[in-house]
C-alpha cells in the first residue's frame, strides 16, 4: 500500500494541508508500505497562543474492509482466462476459490513478492453493463479527502465512477466519473475543469483513463480540487470544505473494456473480461476543524471502536466542531491560517 501525493495544480486543502508537500503521482504497479499521520502540528505554539493545527496526512484506506457487490469465487470456484500480451500469469487460465481474491486485498499491504489483488467474476458469469459492481468504503468518521486513487489489476474500465457521503446518513454524492463514453454512459461532457464563475463543486467526466491499454498495472488517480479554479481560495470557501468531506466513498464500476471480441459468445473470451484491484488508496487527513492534531481510537461501552478527534481550543464532539459548555462567548467557527477560533 503506497502513500502518494497529488501535483501542484490540486491545491487540495492549501489550509488543512498547511506546509505538506505534493507532487505528482506514479503510475505505479505495487504499492509499498503506508505512511500514517505525518504533518500534524501543534495547536499552540511556543508562547501558549492558539494556532489552527491539523491530524497527520494518511492512507484512510488502509487495513479497511471494502464492501464489494461481486467477487469471485464466492459461490464456488471460477475459472478466469487472461488477455493474450498480458504477462498477469503464465498460465492462459487460471481458477478464483473463495479465498483467492477477497476485497481486503485492496487495502492491506502488498509487495513484490506477495502480490495481492481483489477481483470479480467475469462476463461469462454477466458482469457487464448494465450489471454494476459496487465497492465501498466505510470511514467511520469524517476525512478530509485529498485523493482518491484505484492502482488496477485487469485493464481499467471503459466506465466507472466515484460517490461520497458527507455524513454517515447523507445521500450518496457524485465525485467523479470516467469513461469513454461521458455524454452517452452518463451524460456528462468530456472535461476536466471548470471555467471561473460555474459550479465548482460538481463531478467532472473524464475519458483519460478510459483505454484499454496497459492490461494490468494501470492507475487512476482522482484530486478533490484539481481543475477548480477557486481552490486557491479554499479557506474561505465553505462549499469546499463540504466538497471535500467524505465519511464513506463508492466505486461503481459500471462497464468493462474489451477488444469487441466478445460479441462471439466464445467462453474463454468472455471469461478473460473481469474488474481486479490491486489498491484503493484514500489520501486525507481526519476532519477535525482546524482544532486537533491528532486522531484516536475510541472504544465505547459495548467494544466498538472508531476514530475521534482529540480536540483543543475548548472544542468538543467528533470532529471538533462545537464548543464545550460553557464556552459560549463566541459562535463556534472552524480554525484558519489567520484566527484559531478558540471557544472562550
């Protein structure tokens, strides 16, 4: 599991983020070990002054459980075929059993020597439009969510998608879609950006990452607020503070990409079209206003256990964001580079 960050012109969270680097992303084949909770800072600085300070920039992917819709071998061994070119396995077809390719093998630590990678039945077995995969992500808490992105086993879809929810009990939001088909599979024009004065906060179709080429070890990476031209201006923009804030993330992978060769019916063609995984990062810092430098583990009463922030400047709740009682001299207000907002 790799740790990646975004190019400059994301500009994501140039508040939260405060003095974190970015630079571009590989494209790389096997991610390597994850980084936690780097950056944080303090919350008062040397003279006992209020300061806004922010958790450390982490994979909150990693270790997760991925909720998929579809995987193989989970009603009984399937057998899978490889494109021809791809170097994937030496043999041309192969079986999935249960334990195979289960989706915790999107979030946990591969390596060279031990490559892991989760994976769907195939299009013999119907998957395929307008049949959707779905693979989801729990949080348990709210992120700041700096990039998304899915480093893939099997070619990269011809379509698919990214959905957020705000809070745990909101709707499911668009984020970004990719195809090579934007206006006819959803609708969208084919852009990356957003011209100055349009809704900035709106999901983007793109056809980049639409090819079926590389077979296996293609990676599409996803900013928060790449192409937003007001990004810039995060810290007073309140409509991406929300953009920004995922307590859970979707991939609906919506249509395979093939060669056209299925239009045949051969079974070992069709068995060679599937979705696989081999990670599904998720670069963020744990929402916590401006108010904490740290996010813990807190076990209740009956032994579950979730992220909280631990909070300062006199805040309370889960994200920091309201204040204690009796500090109520002043409205709560989220923390920014030029007033902490401590609750008084």
């Amino acid at each position: 599991m790799k740790l990646i960050s975004m190019s400059p012109l994301s500009l994501l969270l140039t508040a939260i983020v405060a003095t974190a680097v970015v630079t571009a992303v590989p494209d790389v084949t096997i991610p390597v070990e994850p980084i936690y909770n780097t950056g944080g800072n303090q919350c008062y600085d040397e003279y006992n002054k209020p300061q806004r300070c922010i958790p450390g920039f982490e994979n909150a992917a990693f270790g997760l459980e991925v909720e998929a819709t579809n995987t193989c071998g989970q009603s009984g061994p399937t057998e899978f075929c490889v494109q021809s070119g791809s170097q994937v396995t030496k043999k041309t077809c192969d079986v999935c059993t249960e334990s195979s390719h289960s989706p915790y093998y999107m979030t946990d630590f591969s390596s060279y020597a031990n490559r892991t990678w989760w994976q769907s039945e195939t299009m013999y077995e119907n998957v395929q439009y307008p049949n959707q995969v779905n693979l989801t992500l729990h949080f348990g808490k709210a992120f700041d969510i700096t990039y998304i992105r899915l480093l893939f086993y099997s070619p990269r879809p011809e379509s698919f998608a990214i959905y957020k929810k705000s809070t745990e009990d909101g709707q499911w939001i668009p984020y970004q879609f990719y195809s090579g088909s934007c206006r006819d599979t959803y609708g969208l024009p084919d852009l990356n950006y957003i011209r100055l004065g349009e809704q900035e906060t709106r999901a983007f179709c793109t056809s980049e990452f639409s090819d079926i080429s590389p077979l296996t070890g293609g990676s599409v990476p996803f900013s928060t607020l790449e192409g937003r031209p007001s990004a810039k201006y995060y810290d007073s923009k309140s409509e991406f503070w929300d953009w920004v804030t995922a307590t859970d993330v979707r991939i609906t992978l919506d249509r395979l990409n093939t060669f056209g060769d299925e239009v045949f019916g051969d079974p070992q063609v069709l068995k060679s079209y599937f979705y696989a995984i081999a990670d599904f990062a998720v670069g963020a810092r744990c929402k916590c206003n401006g108010h904490a430098s740290e996010c813990v583990k807190s076990t209740s009463i009956n032994g579950t256990s979730r992220r909280v922030c631990r909070c300062e400047h006199n805040t309370a709740g889960p994200d920091c964001n309201e204040c204690l009682p009796f500090y109520n001299d002043a409205p709560w207000s989220r923390a920014t580079a030029l007033n902490a907002h401590e609750c008084k």
